[in-house]
C-alpha cells in the first residue's frame, strides 16, 4: 500500500515539474516572438534579422518538440532549452539595438 502512494506521489510529481518546464519555455518563446514581430513593426529590426531571429525560434520549437517526444524533459534536456532561449534573447535585443535601421 505505501509502495503504491509513494510510486503514484511520484509519478505526479514528475508530471507536475514537466508541465511546468513546457509552460515556461512557452511563455518565453512567446515573449520573445512579440519582440521580434514590434522591433520589426516599428524598424528597430529589418526584415533580415527577424528571418533569422525567427528561424532561431522555430529551432527552439523543435527541441522542444524532440524534447518532449518522450513525454517527459529532462533536466539536462531544460538546461539546453533555456540556453537556447538564453541565446536567443540576446540576440532579439542585439538586433534591437544596434544601428542599423529598417528601410522596408
């Protein structure tokens, strides 16, 4: 009986911490696609960089999905992820505010 609670207790939790880690990543992902789509909507980024910030967001978007092709992530799976967004935040904000102005 207590082997029973203590397998199930686990099970939840596991369940639990995975639906929280694909919620996170969700939210940054789009977050960071509002940000692409305003820097190029108001010429802060030109249309070459966000081709290449969102195709940035579609590879994290695929790890995501390979992560998650088990049913379950893995910590060193969303430590990967995280720096992808990591890195691709920075990039969101280099593309930002850098010099060059949009002309289309």
């Amino acid at each position: 009986m207590k082997t029973r609670i203590i397998v199930a207790l686990i099970i939840s939790i596991v369940t639990i911490t995975s639906a929280f880690t694909q919620t996170r990543v969700d939210v940054r992902q789009k977050s960071q696609r509002i940000r692409i789509h305003e820097g190029w909507k108001c010429g802060e980024i030109t249309r070459r960089e966000a081709m290449m910030l969102k195709k940035q967001q579609r590879q994290i978007h695929r790890s995501e999905f390979r992560a998650n092709a088990d049913g379950n992530v893995s910590a060193r799976e969303n430590v990967k992820l995280d720096r992808m967004q990591d890195k691709a935040g920075r990039n969101i904000r280099r593309a930002k505010n850098n010099a060059i102005e949009s002309k289309d």
